[in-house]
C-alpha cells in the first residue's frame, strides 16, 4: 500500500509540475509577444551575423 501511495503523490507531483510549467510557458510567450522581445533578440542577432 505504500509504494501506491508513492507512487500517486509521485505522478501528482509530475502532472502538478507539468501543468504550472505549461501555463508559465504561455504567459512568457503573452507577454513576449506584446513586448516584441522575440522581433528585438532576432534582429540583434542578424546585424551581429552581418558583421563578422
């Protein structure tokens, strides 16, 4: 009975890790695609390819 009950708080402790990391991710990509900090990063890493 105790390696099931490890076994749930295990695979509890996963799906919990997994779902708060999923909602983190979608709120970074929100707030990245308000702010245009991906569009930012781009284009600083083509003019420092341009000059090399």
């Amino acid at each position: 009975m105790e390696y099931i009950q490890l076994n749930l708080v295990v695979l509890v402790t996963l799906f919990v890790y997994t779902a708060v990391i999923g909602i983190w991710m979608k709120v970074a990509n929100y707030v990245g695609e308000k702010l245009g900090i991906g569009r930012f990063f781009i284009n600083l890493w083509m003019k420092t390819r341009r000059y090399k």
